[in-house]
C-alpha cells in the first residue's frame, strides 16, 4: 500500500542533511520521539538478530563530556536529541539461542520448529568462518538502522546528523559501555536546525543519476 507520493518522498530526502548546528530551543515532540525510536526497533539485520543497542543520552551534563570526545562538534550537546549506536561484541551461541527464544515468543512456534534456522545461524556464524569479522558484521548492522533513523526522521521533518567524527573508546567509558560486551560504533543527532547554519541552503552535491545507478540487463 502506497502511503506517501513520489515527490514528498524525494523533496524529504532532499531537504535533508547533515545538520552542523541546531537549535536548542527547539525540542523533538514526544510523540515524534517515541515514533523514531520505534524505527530503530523495527530495523532490519541480518538473520534478524538485532546485534545491537541504542542509548538514547538525555542527561545535559553528560552530552556535554561527550563534546569533547566528538571533536568538539556541538550538535552533540544543542540538538534535541542524541543517539549512541552500540553493537554487540563478539556475538555468538547465546545471541542465536536468545534471538530464537523471542520468535517462540512473538510467533507462538514451537522451538523444535526452528532447528533449521539455527543450524544456519549457527553454522554461519559460530564460529565465524576464516576471515570474516562477526564485529564489523554486526558493525553494518548498526549502519542499517542508522539509515533508517535518518530516513524516518527526514519523512517526520526532523534533522539530523550522523556522526563518526568520535572516540568510541571515550565513549564507551562516558556511557559505562566497557566490559558490557557493548561497544560504541556510531551517533547521532536528531531536532531542527538553527536559522543561521549555512549549511542549510547549500545545494546538496550529488553525481547525476547515470553515473551511479548501472542496470544490468
């Protein structure tokens, strides 16, 4: 079911952009919040399962500490919102046997009926093959969820800014992440933007549509 038109979708996404300073007068509604944090629990991950979480800092005192391990990027501290995008470290055998708990629980099946799946899941990822890295896997995980934030909040008018310009070990001990076999990955900034951020009105730079999408016939 189609629910929003072509061209409100395009104008959104060009309306878009990396947002460098914000209002701090201006404050996310309820609402659209708990809307945006809804799309973080609905993002997709492969095999669905989740190897992540997402800390959401309202504490003003400590978004201000995390200034400094941002490069000293204020949007951490004005904008309404700010996001840590942590990934499950080094997941395995427990991660499997918990995401499949839940489908019994969500789905009513029966545990028996989901050998196959995490014989799969398993034989994929446990333990990992030769050369495969299950923390930069789960690592673009967080990076699917981080686009669907962005996009979400973009359709709701609200701004944004991802941000790696951090230290994720700083981070980490700020937010009491060490030793939780979480670790930081990614942030983000979500409200509105301040009148005078020159970025605003920049034309946002893009190569032509022919030079990027290639059809393979």
């Amino acid at each position: 079911m189609k629910t929003i038109e072509n061209d409100a979708l395009i104008r959104q996404l060009r309306w878009r952009y990396a947002t460098k300073k914000f209002d701090p007068q201006r404050k996310i509604t309820p609402r659209d919040w708990q809307t945006l944090e809804e799309t973080l629990v609905l993002a997709p991950s492969s095999f669905g399962l989740q190897p992540w979480r997402f800390l959401v800092v309202d504490n003003p005192q400590m978004r201000e500490q995390l200034v400094a391990a941002s490069w000293n990027q204020r949007q951490v501290a004005d904008a309404s919102h700010l996001v840590v995008f942590a990934i499950k470290r080094d997941l395995g055998a427990a991660d499997i046997e918990r995401h499949l708990q839940r489908i019994t629980e969500v789905r009513g099946v029966r545990l028996e009926s989901l050998a196959a799946f995490r014989s799969m899941m398993m034989g994929t990822l446990v333990p990992p093959p030769p050369g495969f890295d299950v923390n930069d896997w789960a690592a673009r995980q967080v990076y699917i969820a981080l686009g669907n934030f962005m996009m979400a909040a973009a359709l709701l008018g609200i701004d944004t800014c991802p941000l790696e310009g951090i230290e994720p070990a700083k981070y980490d001990e700020l937010l009491g992440l060490a030793g939780s076999g979480y670790a930081t990955q990614v942030a983000a900034t979500a409200g509105y933007r301040a009148n005078d951020d020159a970025y605003a009105q920049q034309p946002k730079v893009r190569y032509d549509i022919a030079d990027v999408v290639r059809r393979v016939r």
